[in-house]
C-alpha cells in the first residue's frame, strides 16, 4: 500500500477513535503521580492556576471555532468525514485545525501540572505523531471534495501553527448558545481532570482522600455548570440554532 493511502487509512481509523485519546493521557498521569511519590508535586494554587488557565485557552480555541461555523462542519462526527461547506474565514484564515489546536491546549494543562519536563516533551511528541494522521485523512478528504479551491485556502494557512497575516473575518455572527451547547462536556471534563489530580496527589502523600478546597469548589462550580447546560440541551430547545 503506497504511503498515501496508509496515512490516510490509519489517520480515518484514529479519526473514529479519537475520543479515547484523553483516556490514554489522564490515566498513565495518575498512574505517574502514585509512583513518583508526588514530592515534587507540592499544592501551590498560583501555579495551578496557571495550568488551568492553559486548559481553558484551548476551551476559548473551541468555542471560537464552534461559534462561528455552520451545520455540518466542524462537528463531532464520530464514524466518517463531513464537510457540507470549506470554512475559510474567522479562526480558519488563521489555522486549519482550530479545534485540535484547542484540544491541544486543553489537555497541555494537565500535563503540566504534573511539572516533569519530559513528560511534556512526550506528550507533545505523541499528540503530534497522533493528530498528524487524522490531519492527514481530513485534508484527503477536503482535497477530494473542494480540489482547488481547498488547495488555495491550504496554501495561504498554516495546519496546526496560527498566522494572521492573512486573517478574514467570519462570515457568520458568533452564536454563544452553539457554544453552550457543544462545548459543555468539554468544560465539566476540565474541572474533573484537575479534581483528580489534586486528589491523587493528597491521596499519595498523606494516604487520605481529600480535595484541597480551591479545586473542591472549582469541581463544584463546573458540574454544576454541567448539568445546568445538560438540561437545557436535552430538555428545552433554548440552545438549539437554526443552520448550527
């Protein structure tokens, strides 16, 4: 099989799969965190701070994207490739793959906050050699379905490394509620991440099960915001857009 076709099949079959990536970071984190001993792990809120900041950077790259993209784009597809329209303007005239570059970001800040510099180096290796594929296998697809037009577009903007010298504004108007409605999951999941972390870390070095009160009421505040914007989702139509 020519490599073309290996890096796109592969990349199609990680694509399918791609939910399962943060399991294959968060659980190895907690694995490293029990053996290391946690020493070099010590409660120091500011720092944390940081690292959370880094996290919710990649939920604002998420929601920029979502909130200005049209139905059936920039969607969680999970078993197939789907474009109904190229986006070219907004967040794409500054990077192809907002959305992976969010997810980047997001998952950076718990990797972080584990203060191994190579374990870092790791993850960024890994998430690398992991999205490169499913790039691939989406830009196949776009190549095939747009031709010129998308080699135009790929042409003046960088995949994963954001350049605005060729910025364009979105064609369509931010919807918050789009966002509200697609990006819950993805903000209640940060706050559980962290959570566990702080508990593993307690649980390491003091054999109790205890949260420190700064991620206690974080965890509190994003379930809460979790199951408001659940319901809202799954029991009224109030987030619910026309052509989102």
């Amino acid at each position: 099989m020519a490599l073309v076709h290996e890096f796109e099949k592969s990349g199609n079959w990680l694509f399918r799969r791609r939910g399962w990536l943060p399991l294959f970071i968060f659980i190895p984190s907690l694995v490293f965190i029990y053996f290391s001993g946690a020493e070099s792990m010590a409660y120091r809120p500011g720092t944390e701070m940081v690292f959370l900041g880094i996290s919710l950077l990649g939920l604002v790259i998420r929601a920029i994207t979502v909130g200005r993209t049209p139905k059936g784009t920039s969607g969680r597809n999970i078993n197939k490739q789907v474009a109904e329209t190229l986006n070219t303007t907004g967040i794409y005239s500054v990077v192809r793959h907002p959305l992976y570059l969010g997810n980047f970001f997001m998952w950076l800040g718990p990797v972080l906050w584990l203060r191994s510099a190579w374990i870092a180096v790791i993850f960024v290796l890994l998430y690398w050699l992991y999205y490169e594929r499913i790039m691939f296998a989406e830009e196949q697809f776009l190549r095939k379905k747009f031709a010129e037009k998308y080699d135009d577009w790929a042409s003046e903007v960088r995949s994963f490394l954001p350049s605005f010298k060729n910025y364009r504004k979105s064609e369509l108007p931010f919807s918050l509620r789009n966002v509200l409605k697609r990006e819950y999951n993805g903000f209640g999941t940060v706050f559980i991440v962290f959570a566990l972390l702080d508990l593993t870390r307690n649980y390491t070095l003091q054999e109790e099960i205890q949260i420190n009160i700064l991620w206690a009421v974080l965890l509190c505040f994003g379930l809460l915001t979790w199951a408001v914007l659940r319901t809202l989702k799954t029991q009224t139509k109030w987030l619910n857009v026309g052509g989102r």
